[in-house]
C-alpha cells in the first residue's frame, strides 16, 4: 500500500514521470519497498550501501534521470510517510530521511555520472 500511495504522490507532483516507469506500477511500487527495507538494512554498513547506491545510479543514467527526479522523490516519500503515519511522523524522523534520501541522491547522481562518462567512451 505504501507503495502505491508513494507512487500516486509522485505522478501528482509530476505525472511526466510516468514515462520512465515501464510495467505495472504495483511491480515497481513492489520494487520500492525493498529499495527502503534494503536501504535500511544497509546503514549498518555505510561503505556498502554507497558503493551499491552509485552502481543503481549508473543504471538509472540510462533512463533519463534528472536532479530534479530525486528531489521529487524525496517529497513524495516524505508525504507518503506523512499520509500513513501522521502525527507518528515525528520531526526527528523526517529531517533522518530527509538526510537519507541526500545521500542517497548524491551517490546515485555520482553513479550516473560515471555511467554517463562511461557511455560517452
């Protein structure tokens, strides 16, 4: 459910974006959610996460992935958890994700980057 409700939030910011997901929307909403569970697992380990958040950046190069994709991404989650858990959405854990999903905007922008430079050698 989640998911989905992240995925209404996003098109409604930007339904242009609907473009750069092929298939069924309940797959990749599928795909989100152990993005996250996977995300979260891996702050245990920092080096890891990065190195595979740049490698998932690289990948995204390749479908036109913008700045301002991340950055609309990061709302629509934010609003997303808003939606679900309310006044449980404390301050505290929205400036932790907030951080998160900056991380995880920079090393994947630093992937694509790379994949970028990559495809033009």
């Amino acid at each position: 459910m989640a998911g989905l409700i992240f995925f209404q939030r996003l098109f409604e910011l930007d339904l242009e974006l609907r473009s750069l997901f092929t298939g069924k929307i309940e797959d990749q909403a599928a795909l989100l959610m152990e993005y996250l569970a996977t995300t979260i697992a891996w702050l245990e380990h920092p080096g890891v996460i990065e190195r595979d958040l740049e490698e998932w950046g690289g990948r995204y190069s390749e479908h036109a992935t913008i700045t301002r994709h991340y950055d609309l991404a990061t709302r629509a989650l934010l609003d997303t958890f808003t939606a679900l858990l309310g006044a449980g959405f404390s301050e505290e854990a929205k400036v932790a994700w907030t951080s998160l999903c900056g991380e995880t905007r920079a090393a994947m922008l630093r992937g694509a980057k790379a994949g970028q430079n990559r495809s033009r050698t």
